[in-house]
C-alpha cells in the first residue's frame, strides 16, 4: 500500500511539474506579446509627438487629369453662367481665345427685419387719450346744454 501511494504521489508530481513548465511556456509567450505591443505603442506615441498639433499629414494627391473644372453656383435668382470664352479670329487662320469677364453687379443690402411689428412705434395710447378727452369735452358740452 505504502508503495502504491507513491507511485501515485511521483505520477500526479510529474504531471504538476509538466503543467508547471507548460504554463511558463505559455507565460513566456504572453511577456513576448506584451513587449511587442509596448514597442508598437511608443512607436506611436513617438510618432504623434514628433508631429505638430492641429495639423493633418501632408499626403498631397496631385490631379492625375491635370484638368480643371468649372463650379457653378445657385442662388435665389437662378444659375449663375460661367464665364464664356471667345474666340477671335486673327490673321492668317490663327484663333484667339479670350475669357469675358462677368459684370460685378453690386445691390444694396436690405436687410430682412422678422418682426416689423415690433418696431412700428405704438400711437395706440396717444390716440386713446385723444379719444377720452373728445368724449369728456361731449359729455361736458350735453351737461351744460341740458341745464
């Protein structure tokens, strides 16, 4: 009996000691990740602090057509027409290309007031006064008319 407990001892012994080194192994592996993302994570860091603030990257993209396009705008009147281009024709078959500049037409700015009513000036309590006293000068002149 005495050597059956042994037995048992050295075998679940062994199988601690396995399980033990399997998990240093695995321990070992998980310090290697974490270093590897604490190097990821200064780089980084240093990366963005070398950077000045409030600035984008300048990764400029030229436009590969080397074209460019007209904008229009619309306000409440319609469409404004882009500019035209003339061709005027010279000696000898040779054109000449001329942009036309729009007219700048300036108005005068009339501010829109939302609540006009509030800026009307208020007569109404002159007027009621106006009233009462033509009412008291009548009712005086009946008073005195009737005695």
């Amino acid at each position: 009996m005495l050597t059956k407990f042994s037995v048992d001892t050295e075998k679940r012994f062994q199988e601690t000691e396995r399980t033990i080194k399997s998990n240093e192994s695995r321990i070992m592996e998980i310090t290697k990740s974490v270093k590897e993302v604490t190097n990821a994570v200064e780089q980084l860091a240093k990366l963005t602090s070398e950077r000045p603030q409030w600035r984008l990257p300048s990764n400029i993209k030229i436009n590969p057509k080397e074209q460019i396009q007209a904008i229009t705008a619309q306000d409440s009147k319609g469409l404004d027409e882009p500019n035209t281009i003339i061709e005027n024709n010279v000696d000898e078959g040779k054109t000449e290309v001329t942009q036309e500049k729009p007219k700048l037409v300036i108005k005068e700015y009339q501010p829109h007031i939302p609540y006009i009513e509030a800026i009307k000036r208020d007569d109404s309590d002159e007027q009621f006064d106006a009233r009462l006293e033509e009412i008291f000068k009548i009712a005086l002149d009946q008073q005195t008319q009737n005695r």
